[in-house]
C-alpha cells in the first residue's frame, strides 16, 4: 500500500518555491491504521478476495441489525467527532420542535440567494427522490419526516474520516452514500437509512505549474473533492490559468460532473471534464486509498473517468490538466413567434450561461409558426460551424403556449478576434433572414479580460441555488444526423413534437468531445462514447411537481417516455448524459455507458465492491440492488435498499 502511495511521482513544484516534501495533498496525510482498527475493530478493512454476501437488505435504523447508540459514539470519535445527526433544515416549517416562522420564510424566500442549500449536509436540490417529506413550504400539509434523507452524515476532511466511513459502513451492513454539492438530478447523493460521506468540505488546491507523467507534461492543478467551478475559477484566475469546469456555478468539478463525463465551456476545445483527470486519488470499497493513474491501478483509472459516480470508490482528490487563459466571445440568437412571448419572471430553469433579463419579450417574428421552426432548423444546422473553432451552443426552445415559442441562443467561441468570428457568424443571420426571420448580427466585442476563465462564472458564489424538481430527459444527437438533409429534417422534427406536443422545454447544448479533442489520457476511459459521436447533447426539461401519487409519476415517466422514443427512433445506437439523463431512461446501461464499456465497467465494479458498497440508481452493478418503498414512487429513494430476489 505504502509502496503504492510513494510510487506516486508527481515532477510538481509550488510556485512559491518551496519544495513539495508531501507527494501527497495534506487531506491525504492522515489515514487509517492498523493501530486505529485494533481499537475499534468495526473499522477493519475488507479483503475483496475474501467477501461474503451479506443479508439480503441494508440495516435500517429502529431494527436490531442497526448499529447501536454506542457503536455509533465510538464510530463518532474514530473520525474526530465529524459524525453529523442533522435534521432536515426544513422542519423549521412544521408542526414540532423545530417550528420556527421566521426561519422558514428565510429559507423561502432568501436561502436559494446564499450558498446555504451547498453548504447543508442534509438537502439536495432535487427533492422528489428524497420522498417530499419535508419540502420547504409556507404552508406546509402534514409533518416533516427524514424520509429518503440520509441518518448520519460524515463531515469529512481528511482521507482517514473516508477510510472510517468506508469501513464501519461495510462492517455493520450500512448504506452508504456519497454526498458533494447535491446537485444531482436523479437521487444519487441522498437514501434513507445510510451513513453519507460528505466531500463538501474538500476544498484543498494545489497548482502544478510542470506536471509530468508518461500520458502527459504541462501545466495541472490538484484539487479536493469538494472544489466548486466557482471556487476553481477562482483559483486558476490567480494563476492566469484555465481549466476546463461545470457550467453552473456550484457544480462539483471532481464529484458526479467528473465522473459521469461532464461538459463545460471548453469542452470542444480541451475534452469533458474526464479527459481532464491525470491522476485520482480514492478511497475504495475495501478502505483503502489508492492512487489510480495510467499506470498504477490502470482499470480503476479508467472507469473512474466516465464509468459513473459512486460505483469504485469515494474521490479524494483529482489532478487535472490546465491551460493557457482563454477568452470566450458569445453571440446570441433570440427570435419567437405568437402573442409577444415572455420568459416568466418565476423561470423554473437553471438559465446558466445565458440570462435574459427577467420578464423579458422577445421581438415577434413576421410570419407563422412554421417560419419559427424553419429558422429553429437553421439555427441547429449551424452549429457544428461553432464546434469546428472549438466553441459550443446553448440555447432554450420554451413552448408558451397557444402556439408560442421562444429561442434564446448563444454560441460561444474560444480565442478568436471579433472579424473572424463577425464572418463566421454571418451566414446563419443571412440565412435566418431569408427564410422570414428579421434578427440583426449584433457587434462582437470580445472580453476585455484575458482572464476569462472559459465559461462558468467565477463570482456566482453560489446564489441562485434552491431545490426544485427538474426533471431531464436527454439524448446525445450524432453527427450523422446533421450530414444528411432528410435525416436532419426528421431529427428536428422528433425534437419538435415533444415541444409542441408535449410542452416540454427543450434545451440544447452543442458540443464536440471528439477522442482527438480529449488526447492523451482522456481518450482511454470509460466515457459513453455517444459523447464522441454527437454535436447536440438535447433535453426535455420539466419541474417534476411535489405531492404526486406513484401513479401520476409514473403516467408522466410515460408520457415524456412517448417523446424521447421518437429520438431514440432517429438516433440508434446512439447514448444519453447520464447527468442530466431521466433517471428512468429505459436501457440505461446502454444509453449511458454503451453496452461495451458497461461489461468492462461491471467486472471491474465486481473486482473492488464485491460487498455492492457503493449503491446509486443507474449506476454500474445497481441492478442488483432496489429500494422498497411504502408506496412505489418510481425512483424514489425513501426506503430500505435490498437485494433484487
Ligand atoms: C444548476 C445545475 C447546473 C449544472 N451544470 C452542468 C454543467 O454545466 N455541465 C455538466 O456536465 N453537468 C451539469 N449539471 C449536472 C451535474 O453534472 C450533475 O448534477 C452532477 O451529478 C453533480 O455532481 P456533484 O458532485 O456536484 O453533485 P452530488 O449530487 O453531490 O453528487 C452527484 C453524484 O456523484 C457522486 N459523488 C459525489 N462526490 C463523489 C466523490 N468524491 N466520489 C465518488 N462519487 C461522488 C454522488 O454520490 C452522486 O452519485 C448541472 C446541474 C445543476 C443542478
Ligand atoms: C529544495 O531542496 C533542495 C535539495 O534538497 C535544497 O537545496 C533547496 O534549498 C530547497 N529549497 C527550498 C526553497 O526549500
Ligand atoms: C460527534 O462528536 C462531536 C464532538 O464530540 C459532537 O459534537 C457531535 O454531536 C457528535 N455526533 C453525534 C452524531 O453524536
Ligand atoms: C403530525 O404529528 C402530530 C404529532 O405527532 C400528529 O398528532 C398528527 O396526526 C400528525 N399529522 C399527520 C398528517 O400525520
Ligand atoms: C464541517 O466541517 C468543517 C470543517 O471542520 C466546518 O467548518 C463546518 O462547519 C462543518 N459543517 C457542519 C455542518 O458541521
Ligand atoms: C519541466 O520538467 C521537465 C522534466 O522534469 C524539465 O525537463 C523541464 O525543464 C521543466 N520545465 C520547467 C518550465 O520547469
Ligand atoms: C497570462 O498568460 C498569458 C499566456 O499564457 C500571457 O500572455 C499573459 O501575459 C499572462 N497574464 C498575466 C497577467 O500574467
Ligand atoms: C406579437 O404579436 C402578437 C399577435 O400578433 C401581439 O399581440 C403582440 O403584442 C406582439 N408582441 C410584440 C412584442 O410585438
Ligand atoms: C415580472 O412580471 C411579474 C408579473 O407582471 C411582476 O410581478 C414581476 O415583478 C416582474 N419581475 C421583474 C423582474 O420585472
Ligand atoms: C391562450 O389564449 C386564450 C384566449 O385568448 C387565453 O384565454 C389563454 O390565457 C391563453 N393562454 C396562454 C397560456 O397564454
Ligand atoms: C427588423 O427589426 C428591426 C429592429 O428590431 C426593425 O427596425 C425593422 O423594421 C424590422 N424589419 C422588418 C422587415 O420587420
């Protein structure tokens, strides 16, 4: 073990001189030792070879396989007291000993313009998976329960508490879960009756001005699990570097975003956020912490990088590549059809990248609703021109209702001069005028910083974050479906229906991580390759409403369901963004990791966790495991885990 930690050489230097006497980053420094296990044995470490299934569900708190009072004290001290009990923080708005008015209205109303929600061990920002049984509510029906929330959370800051966590979890049949920024849309950072291993507060970061290793040599950065993009622009902005990081603000650079692919605004010029990662420190089911790079732990390291969240391990720290700053120049597009079409003041939608101003209307296109659609047909047929120069296009189609629709678009463009991009652009404002649809190229200006750190904001801090209950469906449209004519016609038009039709908000994000864009190691890993292939990662977007029956869950999961096989229609073989992918995705082991990889990816999963430690829906191996719950609620994670018979 001790061999591998100092196998790993990084050829780093700190800026400011001195030399680096830790290879390891200090959160490493400490770990768990025989010593700490002979004193309290239920932080023994697992031996894979050796593992014997154990009962057929978790423990759950109340019953007797439930660690007692005791057990979880002395578990409590074996990690420095960060052992956390919290109740969920909004039973301040129901009957009980917590009520408290004047909280609740804070957390209504002013909670979501800090980083509280981030900083809460408890909360995730999509709820329903959580069960509703404690929503943030003025006037709130019935009593606030823990429900899918997680019964301890641990604090943790160094790779020891990790290692504690680990191991007590598996010794005493506990489930475990891991929780960053939860953020997730799915439910993978929250269930009831589990211990959470919370990274939050893994904030370390380390410029490595000279990295080399045999995959590559230049400039990276070393970074703690709970780096947030905005934290990491920060960061990289005072050492005139760019990295490639989450568009929204407060995104996990090294949690789910890292491992399940993760795009950002650079992505069609430096690779996902996996092909960023040069090296992963983790700790695995076992407990113990290893550094996985491509050339120690080769298998762990490439399924680390695209294969999925909390399947191998919990990450400690990341190194990832950096580069150069770059400066990116954004031109938008906005055009709408019908009765003066208004984004709501009250927008459910993370606008990230692209905020128009509240209540804004947009100007009224002369002509019908399908001059709209012809020109929504030309705006997506231009992109791949953005991805060519290493840009990327987000944009919005929202159905307003009695045949309204708005576009809002932005193409954003890597390191080019405003004339160059002025005639790049020019052609899709040409042609969107030819077919009826007056917009005018504006003037580009380029940022005047070169600083700008490559999408993301770096002062968001925060604000803006609140739960709510969007729901994503997704498909990673290729590129051959924009090189021929017909079948470009029958994309958009599958597109269309579940706008129209459907009433979903649709939003695109052009982007192009070719294996040659995401180089050496990037593109060895176990990224969907559909992400290789596509120009257009698409959604349907909705808010999943609070205080649905399993039923009228499940008749919505049917209903978009209807929509997105249309896609699937005219995009065979073709994957999903497990991010921000429907967590109830039919043939998720395909759409979202590729059958391929997935094979690869479930041996290696059954090799390090053969305990199934690890549990998150759609993740590699979850097949095996369910969560029982009183009333069925499709994807709800309010109840015991237990083996599928
Ligand atoms: C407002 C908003 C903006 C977004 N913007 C983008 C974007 O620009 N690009 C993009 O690609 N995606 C984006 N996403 C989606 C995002 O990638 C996912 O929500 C992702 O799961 C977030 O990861 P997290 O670690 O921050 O969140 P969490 O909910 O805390 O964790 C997500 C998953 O990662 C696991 N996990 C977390 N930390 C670790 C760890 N250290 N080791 C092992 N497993 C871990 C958790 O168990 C869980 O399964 C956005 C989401 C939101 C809500
Ligand atoms: C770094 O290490 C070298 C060799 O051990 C030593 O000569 C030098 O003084 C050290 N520099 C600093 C800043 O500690
Ligand atoms: C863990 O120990 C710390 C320090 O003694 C204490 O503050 C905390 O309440 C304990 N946690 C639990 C869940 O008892
Ligand atoms: C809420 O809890 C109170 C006190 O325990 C109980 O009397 C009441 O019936 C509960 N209400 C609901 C809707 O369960
Ligand atoms: C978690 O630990 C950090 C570092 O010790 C501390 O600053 C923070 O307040 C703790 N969070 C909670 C919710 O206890
Ligand atoms: C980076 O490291 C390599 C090999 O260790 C060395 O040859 C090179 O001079 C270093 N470059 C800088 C800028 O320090
Ligand atoms: C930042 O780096 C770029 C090139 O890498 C360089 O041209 C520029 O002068 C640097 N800016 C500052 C403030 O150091
Ligand atoms: C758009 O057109 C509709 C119907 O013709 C009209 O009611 C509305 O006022 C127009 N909106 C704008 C902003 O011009
Ligand atoms: C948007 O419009 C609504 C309804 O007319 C109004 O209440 C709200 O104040 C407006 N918001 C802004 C930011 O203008
Ligand atoms: C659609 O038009 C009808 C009739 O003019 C009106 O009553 C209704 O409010 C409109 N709906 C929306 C969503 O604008
Ligand atoms: C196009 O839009 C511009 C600015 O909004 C306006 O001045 C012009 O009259 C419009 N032209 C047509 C043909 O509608």
């Amino acid at each position: 073990m001790l061999a591998l930690i100092l196998a790993f050489l990084s050829a780093s230097i700190r800026v400011n001189g001195a030399n680096i006497t830790d290879k390891l980053f200090p959160l490493g420094t400490t770990q768990l030792t025989n010593a700490d296990v002979e004193i309290f044995s239920s932080l023994a470490f697992g031996v894979p070879e050796n593992a014997v299934e154990m009962s057929s569900c978790r423990a759950w708190p109340g019953s007797e396989d439930w660690p007692s009072e005791d057990e979880w004290t002395r578990f409590n001290a074996s990690v420095d007291g960060a052992l956390l009990r919290p109740t969920p923080v909004a039973s301040a708005c129901y009957p009980g000993p917590s009520y408290n008015a004047a909280t609740c209205r804070w957390l209504a109303q002013q909670a979501g313009r800090t980083h509280f929600w981030i900083d809460d061990p408890l909360s995730v920002l999509t709820q329903w998976p959580q069960g509703d049984t404690c929503a943030v509510s003025i006037n709130p029906k019935g009593n606030c329960t823990r429900g899918g929330s997680p019964e301890y959370v641990v604090n943790a800051t160094i790779v020891k508490h990790i290692q504690a966590a680990v191991n007590f979890a598996r010794n005493k049949n506990v489930r475990v879960v891991i929780k960053n920024t939860g953020h997730d849309f799915g439910g993978r950072s929250t269930g009831a009756g589990s211990l959470s291993i919370w990274v939050h507060n893994l904030k370390s970061f380390e410029f490595l001005p000279n990295h080399t290793s045999d995959a590559y040599r230049g400039m990276a950065v070393r970074i703690g699990a709970g780096m947030e993009s905005w934290e990491l622009h920060n960061h990289a902005a005072q050492y005139n570097i760019t990295v490639v990081a989450p568009g929204g603000s407060t995104v996990g650079a090294v949690g789910g975003w890292l491992a399940g692919g993760g795009h950002g605004g650079l992505t069609s010029k430096y690779g996902l956020g996996s092909d960023q990662a040069l090296a992963i420190d983790v700790v695995t089911a076992d407990g113990r912490f290893l550094t996985a790079d491509p050339r120690t732990n080769q298998d762990l390291f490439w399924a680390l990088r695209g294969g999925g969240p909390s399947t191998y391990g919990v990450i400690t720290s990341v190194i990832m590549k950096a580069y150069p700053p770059s400066r990116l120049t954004s031109v938008s597009v906005q055009f709408s059809v019908g009765q003066g079409s208004t984004i709501p003041a009250s927008s459910p939608f993370p606008l990230y990248n692209f905020t128009p101003p509240l209540n804004f209307t947009f100007p009224n296109i002369t002509g019908s609703v399908e001059t709209f659609w012809r020109g929504i047909n030309i705006a997506y047929r231009f992109s791949p021109r953005v991805l060519a120069v290493g840009g990327y296009v987000y944009s919005y189609i929202y159905p307003l209702g009695n045949s309204s629709f708005t576009l809002t678009s932005s193409a954003s463009i890597p390191d080019l001069d405003a004339a160059t991009i002025t005639s790049l652009m020019k052609p899709l404002y040409d042609d969107l005028n030819a077919a009826g649809i007056n917009v005018t190229l504006p003037m580009i200006r380029t940022p005047p910083s070169s600083l700008s750190s490559g999408g993301g904001s770096r002062t968001g801090g925060g604000g803006g974050d609140s739960p709510i209950n969007t729901r994503y469906r997704s498909r990673l449209f290729p590129r051959t479906n924009w090189e021929n004519d017909d079948l470009f016609s029958k994309t958009m038009t599958a597109i269309r229906r579940g706008i129209e039709e459907g009433g979903y908000t649709f939003h695109g994000i052009a982007y192009s991580p070719t294996y040659k864009i995401a180089g050496s190691p990037g593109a060895d890993s176990a990224v969907n390759l559909a992400w290789r292939e596509a120009v257009l990662h698409g959604s349907y977007m909705e808010v999943q409403p609070s205080g649905l029956s399993a039923a009228q869950a499940r008749e919505r999961d049917a209903k978009a369901r209807r929509y997105t096989d249309l896609w699937r229609e005219v995009t065979p073989g073709a994957g999903a963004y497990m991010n921000e992918g429907d967590p109830a995705e039919p043939d998720w082991q395909a759409s979202f990791y590729g059958l391929e990889n997935y094979e690869r990816l479930a041996r290696i999963k059954a090799r390090l966790d053969p305990w199934g430690l690890f549990w998150a829906r759609t993740t590699v191996g979850s097949e095996a495991w369910e969560v029982i719950t009183d009333d069925g609620y499709p994807g709800s994670q309010n109840g015991r885990l237990c083996r599928v018979r």
